[in-house]
C-alpha cells in the first residue's frame, strides 16, 4: 500500500460544520460524514476537533468512528471500486472481479494504488441483485460484468484522468 | 454522480395531456443498464424528428431483467413498454409510432390500459403476462407508473387522499383500529402487528412521540425498499405522517436511510421539499392543529442498525449497538421518548389501507399474513426483479410462473434461499410453502424483508451457509459474545469444511453451536445468525457429508475439493485443452488421451470450458 499524506484541517471548517448541526451531540454522525465529505476522509485532527467542539470524549468519538465501516481514517483514491459482494452478486462471480482487480491493480480490499487512483472496496449489497455481478464507482453503477469488462471499466477511468489532466 | 443523475432532465407531470408521453425506467437498476444515455438518444432523436413530447423519467416497474425499460404513450392509445432497449431499436420505435402511427411489434413487450384510450391490435396486456399475473401491485401500485420527483404524479394517483381522509374525518384511535383490522405485520421482516405496534405507542404517556422510518435495507440480496424509495417516496412520507397522527401528535419524524441507495435519498429530499410546500408537512398541516416534519438520517455502514434498537442507538449519534428490550421503542425510543418504528414496505401500505378500508387489505393474503408481500427475485431465475404477491403464494409459482423457471434450462432448481442472512434454504420438496410468516418458518427459512435467491444444481450449498455467517460474523457489532465468539468459531468450521478439512462430528457441532448462539444472543442478528446453517444442514445433510468424508463438492464451487479429470472414454485426442490452460498442467501427446496435472492446476475451468465432448469433469 502506498504512503499516503495527509490534509492540513482547519477549525473553521470543522466549526462551520457542527454548526450546521447546532453543535448537537446526537448529530455526530451526521457530522462525521460531512467532514469526510470535505476530506475524503476523516483526518485524526479533525476527530479531535470535532470532539472538542460538541463536547464528546476522545474515547467515544473514536468509539463512534471505528464502529461504522463507511468512514474512513486514511486517505482513499480517486476512483474507488465498489464491487458488489452480496448474495446475487456472489453466485454469480463477484469473486471473480475482486481477485481480477487485486491481480490488475496489486492492491487488497481496502488499499489505495500507489497513484492514489483506485481504491477496491468490496461492499455487501447495492440492491441491484438482477443485473449481477455489479460494481459502482463514483455513483455509477454498471451491471452485468466480467472480468473482462472490469479491465476494461479500469483502464477506461484511467485514460478520463489522463485526459483530464492534459486538459488541465 | 448518481444522485444527480436526474438532475438535468426535464421533469414534466404525466397527468393526461394531449402530447405523447416517453417514459423511460430511471431507478438504479434501469441507470445501470445504460438509461442514461439512451435518454440523452431519445432527447436527440425527439429533437431531430422535431417532435413535441414529454420525457417523464420514472421509478422501477419490477422487470430489472428487461431494463432499459422505454415506454410510448400516443395520446389516446395504450401505453406501449419496450424492453432491452438499444440505440438501433430507439429508431424503430420512433418511426412506428411517430410515423407511421403504430407499434414497434419485433420490440414491444405489452400494453398497460390508460383511461378512456385505445389499445392495440395484437399486443398482449400487461396484466397478462406471465410475470404480471400471479402479482397484486398494492405498494408497487405506482412504482414505476409516475414520475418519482413530480409530487402531481403522486396526486393524480389518489396521492395523500388517505391523510386528508384521517385529519378530517377520523380519530387516532380510528386510525389505529383500521390498520388493526387490516391484519398488516411488520414487512421489515419481524412480522409484529403494526396496529398493535401502533396502539401501544399511543398509550405510552407524554407529549413528546417520535416515527421511525426504517429504510436501512441490509439484507444482502434484497432491494424492495430502494424500490419503493425511488420509485414512491411520498407513500412513505404518507405513511409516517399518518402514523404521527396516531400515535398521538408526533411532531417529528426520521428516516434512517443507508447511503448506498443515493438515489433513494435524493428522490426522498425532493419529496420532503414538496410535501412542505403544499403543507402535508410543517406547521398546522391542512389547517389543523397538527404539525410534523421529517429529517432524514443517513446510514454509515452497519448492517445491525437494521435492528430497531440499534438503529435508535445510531440515530442518536452513539456506536449503533442494540439494547435487551424492555424498554420497547414504544415505550422509550429516540431520546428516551416513546417512537414507532416502521419499515419502508409497511408505511408504503397504510396510505391505501386507510382509504380502501382495512376489511379491504385483509381480503388479501392468508390466514395469519394478510395483505401482500413484495419480493427481490434474484439468482438462477429467468426473470429476475421485484414482484409483489399476495401473501401465502406458492414458492413454486413464484419461482416458476412469475419468474419463468430457471435461467439455464439444463440446470435444474436446487434450493431458494429466503430472508438473507437470518433465512434459510428451501429445497425442491419445499416448493409448495405458502409463502406467509408461519409457514415459511415452519419449512427452516424466514419470509425475512423479502429476498429470495434461487440456487440451481451447480450452486454449492455449504459455500452458501459460509457466505451467510461470513455476513454476520463480520456484521456482528461484538456487544454480546455468543454473537461474537459463536459465529466465528461456527464460520471457521464451516471454512474447514469448503477447504476438504472436514471431520467428522463437524456437523454435529455446528447444530450444538447452532443452538447455543440462537438462545442467547442479545438481538435479532445474533438470534438468526445460525438460520442458514441449520436449514441447510436438515435439507442437504448429504451435501455437507460429501464435502468432509469424500472431500467432494457436487456443485464444484468449493476450489480445494476440485479435481479435475480427464474420462479416458470420452476424450477424442483432439488436443483442444491443451493450449488453454495457463499453468501448464495439462499434458497431451498426438493420438493420445490428455492427463492433467492436479498439483499443478490452479482450477481455473479453461479446459472444461474448452473441450467439445465433455470429457473433462
């Protein structure tokens, strides 16, 4: 897994944030979805942070944070590939597409590339049990693939972000 | 981004006009099958024809195996519902109808009737197919019909009839009785009374009550709810504002909702922002003394906060953990304060109840499950998607008339799987259940929210019941340890077993744990973990007992237990397996009959898949 850098986080930021949320306590969710909206993730000062204003310990804000697996405390890549695991998906060779991706992109579950292009996260269910085996990124979802078409969706993103950059 | 996928289209009301109408499926199933660029061929090709239509996206019909799902409506004729629609067929369909004033026959899939219109010669209706006509579309009435985001469309379908019925006209308590008489349980899959549910949280004392909506769908393989979400959401805010009416002046309601589903949220929000401006929600809601809103939560990726009280737990910003009851949500709930809490399926029913009567529901369904029931259709089966039946319909219809059998003909039906996680496998024998709460119990599944996943013969049934507790065990939140420390030590038998390491006394160790981690788990999760395992073990004990004592797997799932041989008296010497295989480990010679290698082969199947005479098992 790459070494990844971290944001510099802003109190402003997170003040604005909780504000929001008129500083409740039992909006802390709420807010650390908001704050990872803003980061990609959430940064461990940012947790501080976010503790100090809505006045919740330490232990409970990181009680909280680790008890829920759609935040993060590392930064995630570009594009994260979200392959659906669920039943459907699974009888019909979910497995297949994660290992294609691991084999392709020599990342695990959970690990960014080095480029911080691609994260693949494997995740339960997205509902959509029909058009199995399926996968969505960035809001997409795209159904019925293989692990051909999940090369192919790869290298497809990764010639966007080249072309985007050229651009830029 | 999904969620802003429709943002740029033009949203039009599809109330009768006098302009063709174009609907096209836009849930996520109908997105993910390409609709959104063929909506971008469709504005083209409406432009380039100069034609003057309305383009209404619309939420899921059920058929997701047919989607892209394009529908015409000329005015004054019967809307006509093509599927698998593709660029080059989208220019058929528009020359049949906008010139030579007809239908596309080689595409079209039926007719739905439209008041005081005219239907086509030669076209079967919908109603009639197959797929449709064992089904009874109460919840689903809509889905798909009308334009999600248009708070019009909902109106123009007796929308909100139901809440000017009961403000007006009836007393909480009337409410209450009704939905009692209506025999409707909860569809989340705990099948308790909602009217029951309902009375007791109007009895607890105090001014301050709270409505749950319960939208958290976590079973894997089940998406009934998303449905109804994206496809009706304001049946569900209906629902909710009907149930604070009833339990007695709640003035404030939450939607917890999981955020994979971003498009149900989206369509969701709108609603809320509409149903304010018209005063459904707000302050002093049609002129009376009621006032109620609702917020929505957003979920974080835990699958037990579908679990009411840990839901609760999440909503209130802790870890979502589930607490022993009592105290009932009806009791203390949000904030200590006494909460009803409803699925998503069963607030999408109160609206018709209410205005229909509850003698009405109840004329529909079994004994003890009245009403109907929707269902994720999902697996071996040929037309996968969400139906919706009365309750008590035969496992075999809905498998077989509804769904069209299996998907691959030669491969025959194996086991159904209901209820997800907390469910079990029915086998060919179990065809018959009447699918209602009692029965399916009785045949060692659950009717669970409504996820059934059918298994044909090649389908692997130990690999199933590890796929399941492998679920829950990484799903267990680790507040109680039979839970915790049971699922664990149960998944790595069950692991053993797949991998050829099987002993004997294995299976019966797995039900003594079984049993122990039912009995004494804290919450629902833990209580239905070992469902899967035990159904599978009294059904296909034989399965189980040829992965450990022949370390065989008949479905040839489980990669370790696969050996791969060449029957000598099949085998033509043609060579073709040879080439494909990428560790080198099948070896053939000219004339002479292939060997493969097993300590070699990485059981990739490229030889099997290769050979023309089905030599290689």
């Amino acid at each position: 897994m790459a070494e990844t850098k971290h944001v510099e986080v802003d109190l402003d930021d997170i003040e604005k944030i909780c504000e929001e949320f008129e500083n409740r306590e039992g909006a802390v969710v709420q807010v650390l979805q908001k704050v990872q909206e803003k980061y990609g993730y959430v940064p461990a000062e940012a947790l501080e942070l976010v503790g100090d204003v809505l006045e919740i310990p330490k232990s409970k804000m990181y009680g909280v944070l680790t008890f829920y697996s759609q935040f993060y405390q590392e930064p995630r890549g570009k594009f994260i590939l979200k392959v659906c695991v669920g039943t459907a998906c699974h009888v019909r060779g979910a497995g297949l597409l994660v290992d294609k991706v691991r084999e392709e992109l020599h990342i695990e579950p959970g690990e960014n590339t080095e480029d911080m292009l691609f994260t693949l996260e494997p995740v339960a269910c997205l509902g959509s049990c029909a058009l199995a085996p399926m996968a969505m990124v960035s809001g997409t979802a795209y159904g019925k693939l293989s692990a051909d078409k999940m090369v192919s969706l790869i290298r497809q993103l990764e010639e966007e972000t080249v072309h985007e950059e050229e651009t830029v | 981004m999904l969620t802003e996928a429709l943002e740029d289209v033009s949203v039009a009301s599809s109330k009768l006009t006098d302009l063709p109408i174009i609907h096209i499926g836009m849930a996520t199933c109908g997105l993910a099958s390409g609709a959104r660029p063929l909506l971008e061929l469709i504005k083209k090709e409406v432009q380039k024809r100069q034609l003057n239509v309305r383009i209404i996206p619309t939420g899921c019909i059920g058929m997701c195996h047919n989607e892209p799902l394009v529908d015409v409506t000329m005015p004054g004729r019967y809307r006509v519902s093509y599927r698998n629609v593709k660029a080059m067929t989208l220019t058929q369909i528009f020359d049949s109808h906008f010139t030579k004033n007809e239908f596309a026959k080689k595409y079209a899939t039926c007719q739905i009737p439209m008041e005081g219109a005219e239907p086509y010669e030669g076209l079967i209706l919908m109603a009639d197919m197959p797929f449709f006509k064992g089904q009874v579309k109460i919840v689903t009435k809509r889905c798909g019909m009308i334009d999600p985001l248009s708070i019009e469309d909902y109106l123009s379908m007796d929308g909100y009839k139901a809440l000017k019925k009961v403000l007006t006209s009836m007393t909480p308590a009337q409410v209450v009785d009704e939905v009692t008489k209506s025999g409707l349980r909860g569809r989340g899959g705990g099948g308790f009374p909602t009217g029951l549910k309902w009375g007791l949280t109007q009895k607890s004392p105090g001014p301050e009550k709270y409505v749950v909506c319960n939208a958290d769908e976590g079973d894997p393989g089940a998406f009934m709810d998303r449905s109804v979400l994206e496809g009706d959401p304001h049946a569900v805010l209906e629902g909710m504002i009907i149930a604070a009416f009833a339990v007695g002046n709640a003035r404030q309601g939450y939607i917890y909702c999981r955020a994979e589903y971003p498009l149900a949220i989206r369509h969701l929000r709108k609603a809320i922002d509409d149903a304010r401006a018209h005063n459904f929600l707000g302050e002093n809601i049609l002129g009376t003394d009621m006032s109620f809103d609702i917020e929505i939560k957003e979920g974080a990726g835990a699958y037990v906060c579908g679990e009411e009280t840990a839901l609760l737990a999440s909503l209130m910003g802790e870890r979502g953990m589930p607490w022993p009851k009592p105290p009932f949500p009806a009791q203390k709930g949000v904030w200590g304060k006494p909460s009803v809490i409803n699925n998503v399926e069963t607030l999408g029913n109160i609206g018709h109840i209410l205005l229909n009567g509850g003698d009405w529901y109840a004329s529909y369904g079994s004994e003890k499950t009245k009403g109907t029931k929707t269902f994720a259709l999902t697996g071996s089966v040929k037309n996968s998607g969400l139906i919706e039946v009365p309750a008590g319909t035969p496992l075999r219809e809905i498998i077989f008339s509804i769904g069209g059998g299996m998907v691959e003909k030669k491969i025959p039906f194996k086991a159904a799987q209901l209820g997800g996680p907390s469910g079990g496998c029915i086998p060919v024998d179990g065809l018959d259940t009447p699918v209602d709460f009692e029965n399916v119990v009785a045949a060692g599944a659950i009717m669970g929210s409504g996820g059934i996943v059918v298994m044909d013969e090649a389908a692997c049934i130990v690999d199933t019941a590890k796929f399941f507790l492998k679920f829950t065990q990484d799903e267990s939140c680790g507040e109680c340890t039979p839970c915790r420390v049971g699922s664990k030590i149960m998944l790595d038998i069950l692991t053993r077993i797949t991998e050829g390491k099987g002993q004997e006394g294995d299976l019966d160790e797995l039900v003594r744990l079984s049993m122990y981690v039912k009995s004494n788990s804290l919450c629902g999760l833990g209580g239905a973990a070992p469902n899967p395992v035990l159904s599978t073990i009294r059904y296909f004990r034989e399965e189980y007992e040829a992965h450990i004592r022949d370390k065989r797997c008949p479905g040839t799932v489980c990669n370790e237990l696969i050996k791969y041989v060449v029957i000598e008296e099949d085998c033509t010497t043609c060579g073709l397996c040879e080439p494909v295989c990428p560790s080198g480990s099948v070896t053939w010679e000219k004339g002479e009959v292939a060997h493969i290698d097993l300590t070699t082969c990485i059981r990739c199947k490229a030889c099997v898949d290769a050979c023309k005479f089905r030599a290689i098992i």
